[in-house]
C-alpha cells in the first residue's frame, strides 16, 4: 500500500490534533510555585544577613533571589493559565 500525500504541507512538526498536558502543567506549577517563592525568601534573606566577605557574596545570592522570584512569577502565570484552561476545556 502506497502512503498518500497530504493535499496541503504543513511547516511544523506537531500533529494537528496536538495538546498541552494540563494535568501534569498543573501539579509541576502547584509543586513550583511554593518552591520557588522559598528559595526567592531564603537567598534574600541570606544576603540580607550575610557580611561583605562571606562566600558566596552578598550580590550573587541576590542574583539568585531574583531568578529565583521570576521563576515563581512564571510558575504563578502558568498555574492561572492552566486552571482558566481546565475550566473551559474538561
């Protein structure tokens, strides 16, 4: 048998009837979020107490309290997106 050609090509590589787990968005958001916003309190609270001459220095564990909050402000967006979502779509 011989395979046919789709009458119009497609650029990407997804099937058409491709979806988001939801279910799995939902428990690594509720899992990360919490997480996250921890680790935001814990390395600034570091910084805040740490001297001019510890290791690792005051500013790196700023940096990481920064990254560490976008992530949970990522994960907080996802988490309202998913359950808008799962209260349209299931």
């Amino acid at each position: 048998m011989k395979a046919k050609t789709p009458r119009t090509w497609r650029s990407g590589t997804e099937p058409v009837t491709a979806r988001s787990d939801l279910k799995l968005r939902f428990l690594l958001s509720v899992v990360f979020t919490p997480f996250f916003a921890l680790c935001t309190t814990g390395f600034a609270l570091w910084a805040a107490h740490s001297n001019g001459r510890s290791v690792p220095t005051d500013g790196t564990l700023t940096v990481f309290a920064i990254a560490c909050g976008v992530l949970t402000l990522v994960a907080a967006a996802d988490l309202y997106v998913v359950v808008r979502r799962r209260r349209t779509e299931l």
